[in-house]
C-alpha cells in the first residue's frame, strides 16, 4: 500500500465511526420523537375533556344564576 492509499484507509475507517455514531443518535431521537407524539396524543385527548367540562361548567352556572334568580322572586 502506498502513503495515499493508507491515508485514504484511515479516512474511511474515520467516517465509518461517525456514520456509526450518526445512526445510534438517529435511532436514539426516533425512540424520542415516537415518545412525545404519544404524549401529544394523550394531550389531545385531554384538551377534549377539558373543553366539555368547562362547557358543562358555565353550562351549570348559567341554568343556576336563572334558577337562583326565580327563587328569589318566589321567596319575596
């Protein structure tokens, strides 16, 4: 082997190690990703709940400031 192509070896063997390490952190931020769409998912499901209760809320709210207005007209 001449000094090139020992050269052209070490080169290889350098971008082989950071393709190996480029995948590991791929896989590692795939693993990551999968990880926050699920809680993104659970969160979705939550912002539902939240919206129906606090549409219950003033619902329930509104039917007794009515019902609390006619009996104290009843009361007088």
């Amino acid at each position: 082997m001449t000094a090139a192509d020992t050269e052209h070896a070490e080169r290889i063997a350098i971008l082989e190690t950071k393709v190996d390490a480029l995948t590991a952190s791929v896989d590692k931020l795939s693993t990551q990703v999968e990880t926050l769409v699920a809680l993104f998912q659970q969160a979705k499901g939550a912002r539902w709940v939240l919206m129906v209760a606090a549409g219950l809320g003033g619902y329930l709210a509104g039917k007794g400031a009515m019902l609390s207005a006619w009996v104290g007209t009843v009361a007088r």
